[in-house]
C-alpha cells in the first residue's frame, strides 16, 4: 500500500470531501461492521473521521481479501480509494487499507477529534457547581465522583456516534446540560436547585465505563448493563463509601439517572416521576438533539440542508438567516 504515497500531501478534510475525489490519507476508524450483499458476499460498513467530520465507507469482498480486517473502532487507518455519492451521501469506497499508528500521521490533531473546550476548565466549572449544592452531603459526593475520575473524563466521548462522539465530549456535554439545567431553574421555583444539578452533571458517568479507552466500542458490561445501570452503581457504592448510603435524597439522585432516557424502549431503567427527573430528561435530549443538528450541518449544501440524518429523521436545515457561530465557552 506504499504507492502514490506522496498523495498523502493532497488529504483533504471529510467535511470537504464530493464525489469523485480519490484518497489516500490517515482516518480513524469509528465503526466498522461485517454486513452481506443480495448475492451473499461479505463486505465492511465502515465510518472514518478526521477531526472535520465523518464518512461513511464501503470495503468490498475483494478488498477484503487483499487486504484483511484487521482493524478495529479507535484505530488510525490509512486508506486509498474514492469518494461516491450514494443515497445523496458520500461514501469512500475503500481500494487499500491498512492499521496505522499515530506516530504515522504528520498533524494528529488533524484526524483525532477533540471537544472545542478544554476538558481541564469544563471539568473544574462542574466541580465549582458541585461545591454549592445543599446539603453538605450531596456536595462532597458529587465533586468526589467527578475528581476521582478526572482522567476518564478528559477523554471519553459521549457516545460512539449519535452526538458529541470525540475525546472529551462526555465531560462537555456535561456542562452544557448543566448550563441549560441552571437556566431553567430560574424560571421553576418547585425544582429543587442541587439534585436537579447533581442529576444534570452526573446522568452520563456511567459512560465511562459502558465504554472502552478509545471510546469506540462498548466494554463487556457497557454491552450486558449499560451506562444508566453503570452510572447508578457508581453513585451508590460512592455514597456507601461515605457512610451517606440512606439519606432520603440519594433515591431521587439515582432516579434521575435510571430515568434520563425518559422511556424504557430508549434505554430508561424508569420513567422519570419528579420534577428533577424530568427536567434533566428534556434538557439531556435538547442538548443532544442541537448537537446532532451542528454536526449534520457541518456538511449541508449550498441551500442550507443536510444529508439525510437518521437521528433526526429528516434532514437538517440551517436556516434562512443562519446565526454566526461563537464561542461562548472560554
């Protein structure tokens, strides 16, 4: 695969690639899944990303092969092909393929996504929030819970793929829950201000542990228990280790996490029943669903939509007058 390797000077971003470009560059590898053809021949569904975007691609059985699968979700692969429109998307057919290293790729920060915030000021913005919340109690065992896995969160993502999938997306959308949680608080005098922050700051920690050090695949118990079940675990053996385990509010706390998904063919373990609950329930999906939305319009066209988006169901659309973006997380 080390022919026309001096192509690699031409790279060009995901979010800039259109149809009948060729390849041949460093991607990291975010998916990949062994599926059949009509006429029963395997082939890869891949998506590959650089720090612009993602991209569908397609390895055929001949491709197969030459060149094995011998890569997994969180890999940095390089591959030569070409870029195809496929259902108003573009994928990469994949020619050439082969496991790569970081120490391979000139620019890592050119294929490795990263939040847009430093994780280091998001996560001591969060442990600042935890050290006003009431009572006492409640305070020490959220800030603990972030400090002592500080070195998870700087990295892990918020999901494989449906939004904020890229190191140090948990933490980040963390606080962005967080913000919109506190927003709301002060239009709804009945919620109570420090479980529905708790709620809002905790509901994802499970991730940490539903998912593996790359972020791209799920551990064993990610797959068997899931991040709602995990994050719920981690709180309560945190309050058993701090003597706090039957303190009335804990069960609201564990609430809100076993109930953020809102309903149980969404992954909730219950449906949410107080006003904490639910708040954090809608403002987890908003944050979600905006996230979604910028990414899908990372790439829209020249009349302002997005290529079809399954977790919207429809396509994006940025607007008649689209708002300049800022940065409002310094």
């Amino acid at each position: 695969m080390e022919t026309n390797e001096n192509l690699f000077d031409t790279a060009v971003r995901v979010k800039e690639l259109k149809a009948g470009d060729t390849v041949l560059q460093f991607f990291e590898l975010k998916a990949k899944e062994v599926r059949r053809t009509r006429s029963g021949q395997d082939y890869l569904d891949l998506m590959v990303g650089d720090a612009s975007g993602a991209i569908a691609g397609k390895m055929w059985a001949d491709a197969i092969r030459k060149w094995g699968t011998d890569f997994e979700p969180g890999d940095i692969v390089k591959i030569e092909g070409r870029v195809e429109a496929y259902r108003d998307k573009n994928q990469i057919v994949v020619e050439k393929i082969r496991k790569s290293h970081i120490s391979e790729v000139p620019d890592s920060s050119s294929v490795i996504r990263c939040s847009p915030l430093d994780p280091e000021k998001v996560l001591t913005e969060l442990i600042q929030i935890a050290v006003t919340l009431k009572p006492p109690q409640l305070s020490d065992l959220v800030a603990e819970v972030l400090t002592e896995n500080r070195e998870a969160l700087m990295t892990c993502p918020a999901a494989r793929m449906i939004h904020h999938a890229y190191r140090g997306g948990l933490v980040e959308h963390m606080l962005t829950v967080t913000r919109k949680v506190e927003a709301i608080l002060a239009l709804e005098s009945k919620i109570n201000r420090s479980l529905a922050l708790a709620g809002a700051m905790l509901h994802d920690i499970g991730k940490i542990r539903e998912l593996n050090a790359a972020g791209k695949n799920r551990t064993a118990e990610g797959r068997l228990l899931g991040h709602v079940v995990l994050g719920t675990d981690m709180i309560r053996s945190a309050a058993a280790r701090k003597g706090i385990q039957d303190e009335p509010w804990l069960c609201e706390l564990e609430h809100i996490l076993l109930s953020h998904h809102g309903e149980p063919e969404f992954g909730a373990a219950v449906r949410p029943l107080t006003r904490e609950a639910i708040l954090v329930h809608f403002i987890d999906n908003l944050d979600s669903k905006l996230k979604i939305i910028d990414e899908a319009l990372e790439s829209a066209d020249s009349e302002g939509f997005s290529a079809y988006n399954k977790w919207l169901a429809g396509k994006a659309y940025s607007g008649s007058d689209p708002v300049e973006q800022e940065d409002r997380y310094d």
